[in-house]
C-alpha cells in the first residue's frame, strides 16, 4: 500500500466518526464554553469541522504565512451549514489526495507568522499532523459534549453511552 493509499484510508476512517461528532452539536449551545479560557463551542466544532483543508493545503501550497492570510473561520449559523462546511473541506481534500503522489509528501512546507517558524516538515508530516489536530479537537469536543450531557458516539469503538 502506498503512503497516500494509507493516508487516504485513514483520512476516510477519521471523517466517519467526526461527522457523526459534529452532528450533535446543540445549536442552542453555540456559545457555551466549559471554562473563560476555552473556545466556545461553535469556535470549536468550525475548526474541528475545517481542519480537512489543511490536507489540500499541505498538497497544493509549500506554506501558510498566517499574517498574510489570518486564520478566520466562517459564520455558521445551523448545523446544517456546519456539516456542509465539514464535507466540502473534506471532498476537496480528497480531490486532492487521490490525484497526489507519494513522491509529492518529500516536499517541504512551512507554517509560519511572517519571519516566525513556527513548523518545517515534509508534506506528509503536515497531513499527519492535521489529523492528530482532528483527532485532538473531537475528544475536546467529546468533553464539551460529555459536560452538556450528550450522549457520545464511540470512535475506535463502543463508547460508555453505546452500552
């Protein structure tokens, strides 16, 4: 099997379980936050839902300049435009990792602000990376849930709800 064949498996595998996440989002929550210094809910589940991009990103760009381009995320008013959010981000990802090939993942791409570094890896390390991110951000999330008292969705198997 190939990296991008791997990538790809595991990219499809991750999506399953974090849209069935992001469909229990309570839209009468969307400002709810677990403590002053955590984002709020809706701040959370649009980044959990964009993280996908950053595959393309990885793929078509050799780096993102955060003061050229500012991280801002999209105003989401329901969940129905969340889940669309989540799955054009993910479509065109897929696009992208389906046409690639593993000789592109060598390439090097940068994070920075500016003339700050903050990441140098190859290409692979940033999807890889941006998989732990969404991986990250979903158990965030599941606790965000789990103190709404929403029931939570296993994700590598049955969770305490699905008993």
């Amino acid at each position: 099997m190939s990296q991008i064949e791997m990538l790809l498996k595991e990219f499809e595998k991750e999506a399953v379980t974090t849209k069935k996440m992001l469909a229990l989002i309570p839209e009468d929550q969307y400002d709810w936050k677990p403590h002053a210094k955590s984002g709020s809910l809706i701040w959370l589940s649009k980044h959990l839902a964009e993280l996908p991009a950053w595959v393309k990103m990885a793929l078509i760009t050799n780096e993102h300049d955060f003061q050229k381009n500012p991280y801002t995320l999209p105003d989401i008013k329901n969940n129905g435009e969340l889940l669309a959010f989540f799955d054009s981000n993910f479509e065109k990802s897929k696009q992208e990792l389906l046409q690639a090939n593993d000789d592109q993942l060598k390439d090097m791409w940068t994070l920075r602000s500016g003339e700050i570094i903050h990441n140098h890896s190859t290409k692979a390390e940033v999807i890889r990376m941006s998989y732990c991110q969404t991986v990250h951000h979903r158990a965030q999330l599941g606790v965000y849930l789990r103190l709404l008292d929403i029931p939570i969705p296993g994700s590598y198997g049955p969770s305490a709800d699905e008993h």
